[in-house]
C-alpha cells in the first residue's frame, strides 16, 4: 500500500484524517478540525505533519490551522474559491487540479453545495477518497450556500468513482442518516443492513467511515435521486428531474427529527 490513512475523531462529531505517503514519509491531515487531536495522532504514529488539505471554509474544518503552522513545517492547500475566507493558505486548487503528497497524488473534485467552493479529494492509486461535508455516509452537507442543480452534479461526480473506493467524510452522522435515509425508503434492503451494522458500530463507539462507495450508491438516499423509486417516495412524479428530486430530499432531511 502507498498510503496509510489514520482516523481519529475530533470536536463532538468531526473527522481528523491524517493520510502519510509511506514511500516518503509525507503526511498531511484532511482538514484541520482540531490541531491538538491532530497532534496527538501524529505522535502516536511517529509521524510528522508536511500538508494540510482543506475541503471547504468552515470554521470547524479550519480552527487548527494556526496552531500546525506554527509548529510545523506545512504547505497548506485549499479551494481557490474559498481563498479569502481560509486563513493561512499557501496553495490554491481548482477542481480538475491534481494534488501531489510525496508520491501519492490528489485529484481535487467540485463539490459544490454545502459550501459554494467546496471540493474533494481523491486518490486513484488508493481509491480514497475524501468528501469533506459534501458527502456523508447515507447522507451529504446542508445546502448553505448553493444549488440543488450543482450539489447533485458534484454527487453525481463522486458516485461515479469505483464502487471500492473507500470514503471518509467530515462527520460521524451515519445513524442520524440512517433514520432518514429509512424513512426514505424503508424496504431498500441494503439500507437495512448497514442500518443496523451502523447503529451497532456506534453502540460499541465503533468509527462508521471509512465505507465503500458500492455500498453509498445503494444506501445513500442523496446519490439515488435519479431512481424512479425516490421520486415516488417524495411524492414527486417519476419522471422529474433529478436535481428537483435532490432538493426535495434535502429539505425533507432539513425538517427531519
Ligand atoms: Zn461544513
């Protein structure tokens, strides 16, 4: 393996990743949630901090950027979109941009929608991918700032990478998701299942991420819009536009208890 990703979480409900190219020794964390859990994984790998890679500008993905600046070493890369909202950048990306740690390469992606510069980052070589609060696990980031149009065209683009792609998300919100991922659809059977591994993972605070992209594409409510059998379930006619069926998801999940 060219890469070893640690997870750790952070804050209440955030992810820390740190993912370190075994070949050269680089490490960078995925975001910057919380410098002195970062630091804390990097001490028990052995580890020392060369990257960051930020997904979007929110405070809770940013907050321990001044901290690792100051005690090490680090370029830090992010949305060229969100450059005047991110303190501390060195390196602006596009999407379509490839990212290099070592040697292990990034291919930054539009996700737009959460945030309207939000992006993610993936690795072919490993099929990792990391999705920031666009995509979460049977669920994906509130639309703050965009559009139903673009955030499905940003989903859509992340479900179109291999089904063994392994996703890491910005938060632990698998079994809030499930509810309403079930409420949904409550016969998908695939749904059922990982429902039920899930809410075991979590009574035994077990980490629910990272999961397959195959096993998004069946449970994920969000990167199934274009299914017949979603329209149906809003109360949408079958044949509606996809992106229309996507907000109609997105709000039913905002009003969601
Ligand atoms: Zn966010």
């Amino acid at each position: 393996m060219a890469v070893l990703v640690d997870v750790f979480l952070c804050r209440t409900d955030n992810y820390g990743y740190l993912v370190h190219d075994v070949e050269t020794r680089k490490t960078a964390a995925i975001d910057a949630p919380d410098a002195g859990a970062i630091k804390a994984a990097l001490n028990h790998r052995g580890w020392t901090l060369t990257d960051v890679l930020i997904t979007h500008h929110h405070r809770d993905h940013v907050e321990g950027l001044p901290v690792l600046k100051q005690d090490f070493d680090v370029t830090v890369t992010g949305p060229r979109l969100e450059a005047d909202k991110i303190l501390g950048l060195d390196a602006m990306v596009a999407p379509g941009d490839l990212v290099t740690l070592g040697a292990t390469s990034f291919l930054v992606m539009a996700t737009p929608g959460h945030t309207l510069g939000h992006v993610a980052y993936f690795n072919e070589a490993d099929r990792h991918v990391f999705t920031g609060d666009a995509l979460f696990s049977m669920g994906c980031g509130r639309m703050f700032e965009g559009k139903p149009g673009p955030m499905w065209e940003g989903l859509k683009q992340l479900r179109a990478l291999p089904d063994e792609t392994l996703v890491y998300c910005g938060h632990e919100y698998s079994a809030a998701n499930a509810r309403f991922a079930l409420s949904v659809e409550p016969r998908n059977a695939a749904l059922n299942i990982r429902a039920s591994e899930v809410n075991r993972m979590r009574a035994e605070d077990r980490f629910t991420v990272p999961v397959s992209m195959g096993m998004e594409k069946r449970t994920n409510p969000f990167l199934r819009a274009d299914q017949p059998q979603l329209a149906q379930a809003m109360g949408l006619e079958p044949g509606l536009d996809a992106a229309a069926v996507f907000a109609a998801l997105r709000a039913a999940k905002d009003n969601f208890s």
